[in-house]
C-alpha cells in the first residue's frame, strides 16, 4: 500500500486512491555539461603545449574509440600491433577496435619511452594509469584550454565517442556494441541532445500558418 493511500485509509476516506504519475523518459540532456569536438580539440592543443604527451595520447585514446578509463589497461603494446584490444569489464569481454592512425600514433608514443610489451599508459613506477591520476591532470589544463572544468573528466570523452559515432552512423544497436552495453537504453543516455536539433527540427514542420 502506498504511503498516501495508507493515509487514506487510515482517516477513513476509503473510497480514495492516488494514481501513480509515469514520468516519460528523459530525453534531453543540460548541453552545458557536455564535452564538445571544439573543446576536446583544445585540450589536446593544450597538452600537446604544455608536453604532456601521455595525457595527450590518453584523451585521444579515450575519444578515439570510446573506452572506458578503466579499460585502457587492455590497450597495450600487444593490442597496438593486432589493431585491436580484448577488454575485459563487467563479466564481459568485447574487442575494442583500434583506428590505425592512433594505432601509428601510440606505437611512436610508447618506442619514445621503451614500454615494449604490456599496457601503454603507466605511470612512472609502471603501474597502469587510473581515474585519479588523469582527472588531476585533465583538470590542470581546463584554464589553458579555455574549457569548463566541470566538463573535462575521463568519462565525458566516452560521450562524446559516442555522440560523434551516432552522428555519422545513426545505428544505436551498432554503438552498444561498441560501448559494451548489454542495453540499448543505457546507450540512449549518451546520445541525449540538449533539445535545440529536436526544436530546429519541430520548427522546420511547417504546421503553423
């Protein structure tokens, strides 16, 4: 029973009831807090100047192909060479396709620091790199690219994989493959507009005299 209903009940109005409200699905989503292709181009920029080039390298990495941050473990030495990587997340394994010119870029990337076999971004003990250390880096550059630091964390760079990869595509079930999603649903949440195509679109319609 629920609680407004028990109440009822309890003052004596029996014949009441309450209907539950069905929220529709949301289908927008605030721009603000999205990571766009201008901006993400920036913080390259910007690391790229500031000579952080595994950061570089990891950002690029991250919007090149949509991974998880805690899935770069898998891009490896071994996964350059092959032009894939064999991820293991969430009791699932997926191929994770590697596009060659980031294959080339990470292969120069990793000679210039002797990492010959194993995971490519480590940090200066060896360990894999993890969410911690790139978000303080990521959040280092904010000022010098000129990008809200709200957006700028490792996982916004799998939104935006996500959005651009629906743009050129328009194939949902072919970007939950991708992004390791056993739900369509859950890849409806990273292609959400913000509304303003929806409302281009609504006043293309030319219903209104």
């Amino acid at each position: 029973m629920r609680p407004s209903t028990a109440f009822f009940a309890f003052q004596g109005w029996h014949g009441c009831r309450v209907k539950a409200l069905r929220q529709q699905r949301e289908i927008f989503r605030e721009k603000a807090r999205e990571l766009d292709k201008g901006e993400y181009l920036a913080l390259l920029a910007a690391a790229r100047r500031r000579g952080s080039q595994r950061l570089y390298h990891v950002m690029q990495t991250l919007g090149a192909t949509g991974i998880r941050v805690s899935e770069l473990v898998f891009v490896t030495v071994e996964a350059l060479a092959a032009g894939r990587a064999l991820v293991h997340c969430k009791g699932k394994r997926r191929a994770v396709l590697l596009p060659q010119k980031l294959c080339r870029a990470l292969q120069g990337y990793c000679r210039a620091r002797g990492i010959t076999a194993g995971p490519a971004f480590v940090t200066r003990t060896g360990r894999p790199v993890d969410r911690s250390n790139l978000w303080r880096e990521m959040q280092a550059l904010c000022s010098r690219a000129g990008v809200e630091a709200r957006k700028v964390f490792p996982h916004n760079f799998r939104h935006l994989f996500a959005r651009a990869f629906y743009a050129l595509d328009k194939d949902l079930a072919k970007l939950a493959d991708l992004l390791g999603h056993a739900s369509i649903e859950t890849t409806r949440i990273y292609i959400m507009e913000s509304g303003a195509e929806h409302k281009r679109q609504v006043e293309k319609l030319g219903l209104i005299l």
